[in-house]
C-alpha cells in the first residue's frame, strides 16, 4: 500500500460529526449531577454520542494514517500509536488519544460498567480534550495535506 491525498471530504465529515455529538452532549444536562441522573434517558444518549464522537476522532486518525502514511491500522490504540510514531501528535496529545482509545473500547465491551456518574463527570469535564485532539488533527491535515 502507498500513501496517497487525504481525502478533503472525509475530513470535513468526520469533523463535522465529531462536533455535531459534541454539541448534543453539551446540549443535555452534564454540568450537575443531580440533573443528569433524574432521567436515565440522559445516560444513554450521553453514552451514544461520546461513543459516536470517539469512533469518528479515531476514524479521522486511521484516514490520515491510511492515506498519508500507507498505514492501514484498525485497533484505537494502534491509530494513537501511529499518530504518534508519523509525528502528526505530539507525545503528550497521543497518550491523551490512546487513552482515549481505552475508554471508547470499554464503553463496548465493558458497557455494563459504565455508570451515569462516570460518563457526567466525563461530559462535564473532558470534552475539550476531544475538540483539543480533533483541532490538531485539523491542523495537521491543513499544515501537511499539500506536501
């Protein structure tokens, strides 16, 4: 497999994505507990679109490395891994993704023990951390896509 362009749409819809479950996220009751956990229908949808969120980050990541770099990765710790070996994150951003990687796999394997309270504190005090690693994603595309 040989590198190739990234391709532009791809990019833009999985932002777009990325920032369109954020924004449902924020839109739901995350900043107090107390109203959080009166519905249990807030917990599910939270669980959906971080889910939703993290998978689009990750396929972002596995674009770049599949078209730039001719890395056809799969696992979420992998793509982290290879973001971070290509130079596209710094170290410290790519532990964040790698983390983040973990916690998007126990959200599917592990979904039973998941808890409200885990994912309003993660809503309520995370969600920067995603847009800080999709916006360097962003910028590296647009500093690197025409070389």
């Amino acid at each position: 497999m040989t590198g190739g362009e990234i391709n532009q749409r791809v990019i833009i819809q999985r932002a777009s994505w990325i920032k369109e479950m954020l924004e449902s996220l924020r839109d739901l009751p995350i900043q107090n507990l107390e109203d959080f956990i009166q519905s249990r229908h807030n917990a599910a949808a939270a669980e959906s679109y971080l889910r939703r969120a993290l998978e689009a980050l990750f396929d972002l990541g596995r674009h770049i490395l599949a078209k730039r770099f001719a890395q056809p990765v799969t696992g979420y710790k992998e793509i982290a891994l290879g973001l971070i070996k290509n130079n596209v994150l710094p170290k410290k951003e790519g532990d964040l993704m790698r983390k983040v990687a973990g916690y998007r796999n126990r959200m599917v394997h592990y979904y039973q023990e998941i808890t409200p309270e885990e994912l309003q504190d993660i809503c309520a005090h995370h969600l920067n951390e995603l847009e800080l690693l999709m916006n360097n994603l962003l910028e590296w595309v647009k500093r690197h896509n025409k070389e």
